[in-house]
C-alpha cells in the first residue's frame, strides 16, 4: 500500500511532470473556456442591462411628454390661433404672467385691439390661485390662450418661440411683493433673475429676435429722498430685496442688449392699483377688511409722518405698455448674434400725484359707506419706502404715455369691481 508520501511524492518525478503538464493544460483549457463563457455573460448582460436602460428612459421620456401641459399638435394649434393677428401693421405678443394682474389686462387690451396674444403663467400660489384662473377664464372668452408653464422652463420657451415668430415679449411673470421677501427670497431670484436670464435667452437666440418690453418697479428708487423719482436718479441704494432683483434686472437686460442686439424697454411702474387686482396690495385688503368689520393697519413714517405713494390706475399702465411695445423698435440681432445696436429704455410710468395712505382709506370709506378700524403704528423695518412719486417727462414725450384717472375714480370702479367678484349686494355679501 502506497505511502502518504508516495502519494504525495511519486517514485517517478518524469511521470509527474508530464502528467502535472497535461493536467494544468487540460486545467488551463477549462478554465479559458469558462472565462471565456462568463466573459460572454457578462457582456450579454450588460447589454440587455443597457437595453432596459434605454428603454425606461424611451418610457419616461414619454410619459413626462404625455404628462406635460404643453406640446403636440393641438397644443400648437391652440398657440398659433391665439397668435393670430387681426389688424394691419398688428404685432404677435407673448405676454408672460398673462394671469396676473397687469398681465391680463395687457393681454385684453391687445386682443382687443387685433393684435395676436399668446399668454404663459405657471398659477402660483403667492396668492390664491383661483383668482388667476378666473382672469384665465376672462381672457379665454376673448381668444387668448395661456399656456400653464413657468418662465424658467427653457425647453418651454424654444417651442413656444420655434411655433410662432414673435414680434414682441411682453414679459411680466415676476415674484411680486416686497414684504414677502423677508419669508421666501429664493422664489424673488428664481422668478426675477433667474428667469428673466431664461427668457432672454430664448428671445437671443430666436430667429427673428422679438422686442422685449418688461416690468421693473419704482422701487429700484430705493432710498433715494430725491422727487420726484426721473430716470436718470440713482438706483444703487435699494431697501427691499424684490427692489434689488428689480435692479438687478435692468442691469442684466442692458447687457443682453449691448451683446445680442435685443430692443429692449423697462418699465418702472407705480403702485398699480383696480379691477382684478392683486390681494397682497394694500386697497385690496383694506377693502376686504372694512367691508369684514375687521381693523386694518396704517403704517407711518419717521416723525408720524404719513406715507404717500403715486398711486396709478391699471387702464393708465396699459396705456403705457401698449405705447412701449408700439415704439419698442426691432431687435438687431439673428440666432444670439448681434448685426447693429438696439433701443435700449426704461420709462417711470405713474400718476405724479402722490396721495397719503390715510386719504387712500377715507376715499375707500366713502365708496364702501363704511367707517374703518383704523391701526396706525410706525413703518417697520420690512423694505417699505415712505414715499413715491413719479417724473413721467420721458414716457409722455417718447411713447405718449399720458394717465387720466385720479384716485378717486379709479377707487370707485375697483370697490365696484370687487363688490360685484365677491358677491355683495349693497355692501352685505349675498349668501
């Protein structure tokens, strides 16, 4: 019986190398093959793995399409009717925050007037929304399509400008409210900066470059004391962040002008006040609290004294717009490059006569038949500026704006409005 060592160790060591050869080789072959099998297996999975990756991104890709509230054929089709122009020498305008407050009424008074209106609001909530889709149902009575998308949607925005070639941008989706700034400022640069750069551009390097007409704000005044406020007054010292992303937005147009060739014009309005008005604005809810019984609250300057703000009726602003996009003149540039220069202009557009905050409540009290509750505490520290007042020299030589309704008349058709929007009848709401 062989020994545990010879079992280890044959008697024969030529026998053991040959045969040790013709093992590891016939070992060496399996392996390979095996190797080999498995390195086939791997790329077999691989590409099935590659194959269902692509396919779940076909999927998704066609779901988020079909998800969308914007493409396809009748979708372009609803854009291209509403951009129709109906008027000689009209122009097709695509008019961002066309559910807002300014926005719709621009939109109305350009419809009305022949031109092609194509609206883009994204219905947030800063306010309730059910007031923006009740402007949206007014101007879908009139032909005027709005398309639910958000300004910083590029993708949105080149096929809304690849399906009509639009004359001008009437661009007036923005955050809003300088107190809100304080809770929520990231919504003031995403709406106010980054997407007015998205919407500049898209409008670049379209093919024709369309006009741009766009709302800045009186507040880019800041804490300028000097009045009233013209457009060559300094504009570097401004008191609330809304004013500052304001600011920031006629510095970032100017260079999209300069570089592209972009016509370009900034409004600069103030205190806009009517019909279908913002909730957030100091009448609307002094309005809703009078008629409610409720006390509102009156805020005073530095020694008691009262703020004044030139308040501008919202007939008197579209005048103003539509004047702008009238004279806007046409951007110099093809495809984002620049073949001349272009109209660049901001223009103050108000009422140059500035009224007290307290004035303000006595005329709402008389329309509304009711006696306020009257708060009056000192201005905190929230962005607030005590007093606004418009030099509209320029915009009333160059795009002939001219305002015509006074406080007093413009108050009276908004507590008619809101009376009738909110169902009251002879100041008591109707169940």
């Amino acid at each position: 019986m062989p020994s545990l060592e010879d079992e280890l160790f044959p008697s024969t060591p030529g026998k053991f190398k040959i045969e040790r050869a013709h093992t590891m080789n016939r070992q060496f072959h399996r392996c390979f093959a095996s190797t080999s099998t498995m390195f086939l297996w791997a790329l077999f999975l691989i590409a099935l793995t590659a194959s269902y990756l692509s396919f779940q991104s076909f999927v998704d890709s066609g779901s988020r399409y079909l998800s969308a509230s914007w493409g396809g054929i009748q979708w372009e089709k609803q854009v291209r009717n509403s951009a129709q122009i109906h008027r000689s020498g009209g122009m097709s305008v695509l008019v961002t925050g066309a559910a807002g407050f300014v926005g719709s009424h621009v939109s109305l008074a350009l419809k009305r007037r022949g031109d092609g209106v194509v609206g883009l609001d994204n219905f947030n909530n800063y306010y309730d929304p059910s007031l923006k889709k009740a402007r949206n149902s007014l101007l879908n009575t009139h032909g005027i399509f709005v398309i639910d998308g958000d300004v910083n949607d590029a993708r949105l925005l080149d096929k809304v400008l690849d399906v009509v070639a639009f004359t001008h941008v009437m661009h007036l989706a923005a955050q809003a409210g300088v107190r809100y700034a304080m809770e929520n400022p990231q919504s003031y640069v995403h709406s106010n900066i980054a997407g007015l750069v998205t919407l500049l551009e898209a409008c670049k390097s379209a093919n024709p470059q369309p006009a741009i007409v766009w709302a800045s704000s009186s507040s880019v005044y800041g804490l300028n004391e000097k009045v009233p406020f013209s457009e060559s007054d300094r504009t570097d010292r401004p008191a609330s962040l809304y004013a500052a992303t304001k600011k920031a937005g006629e510095e970032i147009t100017h260079t999209y002008n300069h570089i592209y060739g972009l016509s370009i014009t900034g409004l600069r309005f103030f205190t806009v006040y009517g019909p279908w008005g913002r909730p957030d604005m100091a009448y609307f809810s002094f309005t809703r609290n009078i008629l409610q019984g409720k006390p509102i609250t009156i805020y005073r300057g530095k020694n008691r004294v009262d703020l004044a703000r030139d308040f501008t009726y919202i007939d008197d602003i579209v005048k103003g717009c539509l004047g702008s996009l009238d004279t806007a003149g046409k951007s110099t540039g093809s495809g984002g490059k620049k073949r001349g220069a272009a109209p660049y202009r901001i223009y103050n557009l108000g009422n140059t006569s500035p009224v007290t905050v307290p004035t303000l409540v006595s005329i709402l009290e008389r329309h509304l038949k009711r006696k306020a509750k009257r708060n009056v505490v000192d201005m905190p520290g929230n962005g607030d500026v005590p007093y606004t007042h418009a030099n509209i020299s320029s915009a009333r030589s160059e795009i002939g704006y001219k305002p015509t309704t006074d406080l007093q008349t413009g108050l009276k058709k908004f507590v008619r409005w809101y009376l009738s929007y909110y169902g009251y009848n002879h100041g008591k709401p109707v169940n």
